[in-house]
C-alpha cells in the first residue's frame, strides 16, 4: 500500500503529540495521591481505652446529731483513698474508690471517735488535661452504722504530663469530695474532704 504524502506528514505529527503527553500524564500521578493521615491527638498517640490508678491522702470533718437534733457533735476525719477503673477515653473515666480512715470527736456527745470505711463506683470527666468533675454513689460505714453515700468529685491536675509512647497522663492531684450519708438514727451526715494525691489517668 501507497501512503500519500500528506498522511505520512500527519502521522509524524501525532507522535510528538503523544510524548507530550505521556510526562503530563506522570507528572500528575503524584499529585492524585492521597494526602498523608493527620497525626492524633496527644502528640501523635491515639486516644483508648486503659486502665487507671490514683491515690490520695486526706482531711475532712463532719458534724452528727440524732434525729431530734439533741445531741450533736463535730469530728475531724483523717484518711486514704484508692482509685482503680478504666479511663476509657481522654475525657471520661470510671472507676472504684474504696476509703479507709478515722475520725475524732471534737466535741461531747454520743457519736465517739471511730474507723471510716468506704466504697464507691464514680465516673468523672477531664477537661483540658487539668481539670476534673465526677459523681457516683457507694456505701459508708461510721465506726458502726452505715449507709448509702452519693459523693461529688471535684479537682485539678496542676502538675502533669504525658507519655509519648501510649495515650497515658499522670502527675499530681488535688481535689475535693463530698459525701452524703444516711444513717439510722442520725441526721444525714455531709463530709466533705480535701485530698492530695497521685494519678495515672
């Protein structure tokens, strides 16, 4: 077969064209590439679920009367508390809380000093890495009588860091609890105590 002239001009022609295009088409291969995953939070650690520890000292008080308000007397307490649970994410944990302490009687009155023991299951919220709100309830034993205990938490974290190899934070705790309890024969009893401690949250 004969080429004409002019179509052995026009397929010359084609062929630059095409390699023109062939780097074009490369050259926008890397540009369609799927950009790079933004890094996590917590300096590049992925936020989870971990287990939790703290402990604490504290001091408190509290004032008992009987139902009839004839007797009354004030105490000072003086204890610890563990805390032991998950922190399933960066802003909420719950955990146990078990107490143990004891009180002195400040005052005359029928109450007399004795040995605290606690225990409640709370669930908190951590805001900013520094500061702390939680609630739950458990049950208080005073020397002898004891009751259902709703308890608020309260605190802050002013010392505290972060571990760059798993989403972990820990430092140092000092916050406030208060407790409610009821008690046969005795007006409700409201204690508040404030505590200083270790956390690994």
């Amino acid at each position: 077969m004969v080429l004409s002239g002019s179509a052995f001009a026009q397929a010359q022609e084609a062929e630059p064209e095409a390699a023109e295009k062939a780097p074009a088409a490369e050259e926008a291969a890397p540009a369609q590439a799927a950009a790079p995953a933004a890094p996590a939070a917590n300096g590049g650690v992925a936020d989870g679920l971990r287990f939790r520890f703290g402990v604490a000292g504290g001091i408190g008080f509290f004032s008992a009367a009987n139902e009839v308000g004839s007797q009354k007397v004030s105490c000072t307490y003086y204890g610890s508390d563990l805390r032991f649970g998950a922190q399933v994410n960066n802003l909420i944990g719950v955990y146990a809380q078990p107490t143990l302490g004891y009180y002195s009687v400040n005052g005359s009155g029928g109450l007399g000093a004795g040995g605290l023991l606690g225990f409640s299951v709370v669930a908190d919220a951590t805001f900013i890495d520094r500061l702390f709100v939680g609630a739950g309830v458990g049950y208080t034993v005073y020397n002898s009588p004891g009751g259902i205990t709703p308890i608020l938490r309260v605190g802050g974290y002013p010392l505290m860091s972060r571990s760059e190899q798993k989403a972990r934070r820990k430092g140092l705790m000092v916050g406030a609890d208060l407790r409610f309890t009821s008690l046969d024969g005795l007006k409700t009893i409201v204690m508040p105590t404030f505590n200083v401690g270790y956390e690994a949250f």
